[in-house]
C-alpha cells in the first residue's frame, strides 16, 4: 500500500520546501565540468585502432556477401565431404552461405570450395558467427531496438491512472503518487510488473491514439 510504500510522507510539505532546484542544477553542471578533464582526447592512435576495426568487419561482411552469391549443385564434389562430416548430400542448388548454416559445418571446412579471401583467424570465427546465429543477432537487436524505444516514450502529464482499467491497485497509486515521466521510470518502480506496463502501454493507445 501507499503508506507503506512512502511512510510519513506530506505532499504539501514537500511543495512547501525550499529545494533549491536553481542551485542544485548549478552544481550538478559544475561536477559535469569537472569530470570532463579527466576524458582523454582521441588520439591518433585511437583513431587508428579505430579505423582497423573498422576495415576488419568490412572484410567479414564482404565476405559474407561473396558467400551468398556461390552455389553448390547435387553434382558438386562437396558432396563427398558432405557424407564425410556426417551432414546430408546436396538434393538441390544451395548457397555457401546457407549451406554453413547446418550444425555439422563452418565457413573454415568449405573454405577449400569457395577459394576465400585471406581473412585472420577472429574474422574467420566470426563469419561462421554471424551466419549462423544471425537470426538471434537479429531478435536480439529488434529487442534492444524496441526496448529504446519504449524507454524513451512520454507518458502525458493529464493522465490519470484511476482511468486504467485493468492496472493493479498497487501499479495506480504508485504511478499516481511518484508520476514517472516515460514508460522506462514507469517500469522500473518497485512493485511495478511487465503487466502493468502492458496494460498502461495498450491505455496509451486507446486514450491517445500513442504507438
């Protein structure tokens, strides 16, 4: 309940305070100041080691894309290495790409088939990665995508929980008393459930038309 949640505590009076927000924000800007002379500029050397990154996934994604674009048919001497490594003969056209997508295989066992370029060996790993997980990687972004998203979404000043239907008791005075301003504050307030959310979320399209 609310009293347990925030025991002795007086609305008025805390309207009534003198909290010097004016100062505060001065000395929050102040130790922001202070904390910035401590961050290294970017060297050379960093942008660098930077730019070798960034020429080493180009590399893995270039190849991945050549990888597509070769075909193996049922006729294929891979077949052999196929029966070899306990994986099932080729009954139709296939991609190499695709083809690293069984269990049993990796891009460094069709390598001989598909005359690679020269890749190290990290890049090597991470182009059988990247195939073959690509559909977690994928979710996971989309999670993550949308978890910014609803993070920063805006709950409007007007609303009133009291109108929620379906929002637990405990969700609607908590939510009523603190008024979080996004649906990411909402969601972190103890008591708070991803139900709650769910349904404060669906409210939000109804009463505001909000996606």
């Amino acid at each position: 309940m609310v009293d347990n949640f925030l025991p002795n505590f007086d609305m008025n009076e805390q309207r009534a305070m003198d909290k010097n927000v004016e100062g505060q924000l001065k000395q929050i800007k102040s130790d922001i100041d202070k904390k910035r002379e401590y961050i290294s500029p970017v060297t050379q050397k960093d942008k660098e080691a930077h730019q070798e990154y960034l020429d080493k996934m180009k590399g893995i994604f270039d190849e991945i894309d050549r990888l597509d674009t070769i075909r193996f048919t049922p006729k294929h001497p891979i077949n052999e290495v196929l029966e070899q490594l306990g994986s099932t003969r080729l009954t139709e056209g296939i991609s190499a790409k695709e083809l690293i997508k069984r269990p049993e295989l990796d891009y460094q066992k069709i390598l001989p088939f598909v005359e690679g370029p020269k890749l190290s060996e990290e890049q090597t790993k991470r182009v059988t990665i990247l195939i073959k997980y690509k559909g977690y990687i994928d979710k996971a972004m989309r999670q993550a995508a949308k978890q910014k998203k609803m993070e920063e979404k805006r709950i409007p000043d007007d609303i009133n929980y009291e109108d929620v239907s379906n929002l637990a008791l405990e969700a609607k005075q908590k939510l009523s008393m603190i008024r979080p301003l996004t649906i990411g504050q909402a969601s972190r307030i103890s008591g708070i459930n991803p139900a709650d959310i769910s349904v404060l979320l669906i409210y939000l399209k109804q009463k505001y038309n909000e996606e």
